[in-house]
C-alpha cells in the first residue's frame, strides 16, 4: 500500500506543528501494518521517536530481539492472546523486524489493567512517560491502537461512559482506518459492510483529525471452515 501524493503532502502539513500521531484500526487487519510503515516512510525512518502498540510492557524486549526469537515469541501466551484478538499477526512480526533492522524502537503501552477507562489511562500515562524521555522533542512518535481507544472524545456504549486513550491527550494528528470491504479477524473471522467509497484516500474530519479509506482489509488469521460473521459495529 502507498499513499497518494495528496495524502503526503496533507500528513506532512499537518505535522509541521505536532509531533504525536494517534492511528485508530479494527484489530486483525493485515492493511493496518501497511498504514504504520508507509507513515514511518513518509516521515522519514531517522525523524521517528518511535513506535506505541496497545501490548502488554513485558512483551517489549522480545519484540526488539525479532525475527531471531521469532520461534518463541509466538510460543509466548500474552502473543497467542494478541493473535487471537488480531492485535498480532505474521505481519505484525514482519512490521517489528522493519523497525528493528531501521533502529525504531517499539514501546507497548498497554496497561493491563482491568477497568477500561482506568486501562486507557495508564496507556496515556505510559506514552507521557516515554515520550518525556526522547532526546530529540523534534521527532515525531506513532500510537497504534484499537479506534475506541483513539477517539478524541468520551462515548457512551450500552449506558455506560468510556473515557478513551486519546482523550487525554493534547494537540495530535488523529487518523480513524475506515475499511470499504473486506474481513477482520477478533476471535474469529468477521466481515465489514460495505462502504461507498471505492478508492484510497485521506478525508478530514476535524481539527488534526482524518479518516484514512481502505479499499479492502486482509484478516489477519483464517480459518478453514469458520463461518463468518457480519458485524454492523466496529470495535
């Protein structure tokens, strides 16, 4: 996947004044790993602080030794977990190799812990804490998280109120994957409806705030002889 030159030159304006780029996806989508190289390309692989995932912090060094551990990393329970709700993949592995092998540290942010909002909380503390710490205030850092999580506002869902991740956050280049046609894997293989648009391409939606369209979504993991579900709701 590549961008438009249209797409560059939107993602390269808007970050002439921030520094902190927040990706929304829907877990389990191999296009999603494509999205996060294709941005370190655009900003140039030495201007990249580095790269945040919603993972478990002790899963940190592991992912820095890849592909020589590869063999145990997918043997490691957390990373069944993820392969399972599509946060890892095979080219998720291939994704942490290109940054290890271009020197971009990878920092998990998850805070595991169990209350979602308190859990959203501990992953912005997370990313503060790190971010604090870069030597160049200039490069730019990548979030890549689940799109509830990297909604700009709080939402209520079954009547309950969830104060996302990126709500806490200050001025930043918010980027929502919205998938045209295609599968996901989350514990098991789903289906998006499908859209209206029928190319690629970046939208504004707001202040710093775009909708990315994706022609199609790859899932992550098949199944032979699953069925497949259709969802109307995209988590």
């Amino acid at each position: 996947m590549n961008f438009n030159p249209d797409t560059i030159i939107q993602i390269n304006s808007a970050l002439e004044s921030i520094n902190l780029i927040v990706v929304g996806e829907v877990h389990g989508v191999v296009e999603n790993t494509e999205v996060i190289k294709d941005l370190v390309e655009i900003i140039g692989i030495k201007n990249v602080g580095f790269i945040g995932v919603e993972y478990p912090k002790i899963l940190e060094k592991d992912i820095s030794l890849l592909p020589k551990n590869k063999k145990e990393f997918l043997s490691n329970h957390l990373v069944k977990l993820l392969l399972e709700d599509g946060r890892c993949s095979e080219a998720h592995i291939k994704l942490f190799e290109f940054l290890n092998e271009n020197g971009i540290k990878t920092v998990c942010l998850d805070s595991s812990l169990a209350n979602w909002n308190e859990r959203d909380r501990g992953m912005y503390q997370n990313l503060i804490n790190i971010k604090n710490k870069l030597l160049d205030k200039k490069q730019k850092v990548i979030v890549v998280t689940g799109n509830l999580h990297a909604r700009k506002e709080k939402f209520t869902l079954e009547n309950a109120e969830y104060i996302p991740f990126a709500s806490h956050l200050g001025k930043h280049l918010n980027i929502q994957l919205i998938y045209q046609t295609g599968y996901f894997y989350n514990k098991g293989m789903q289906k998006f409806p499908k859209g209206q648009d029928s190319e690629v391409q970046l939208k504004k939606a707001g202040d710093m705030e775009f909708l990315f369209y994706l022609t199609k979504a790859t899932p992550t993991k098949k199944v032979k002889g699953e069925k497949v579900k259709l969802t109307g709701i995209v988590l």
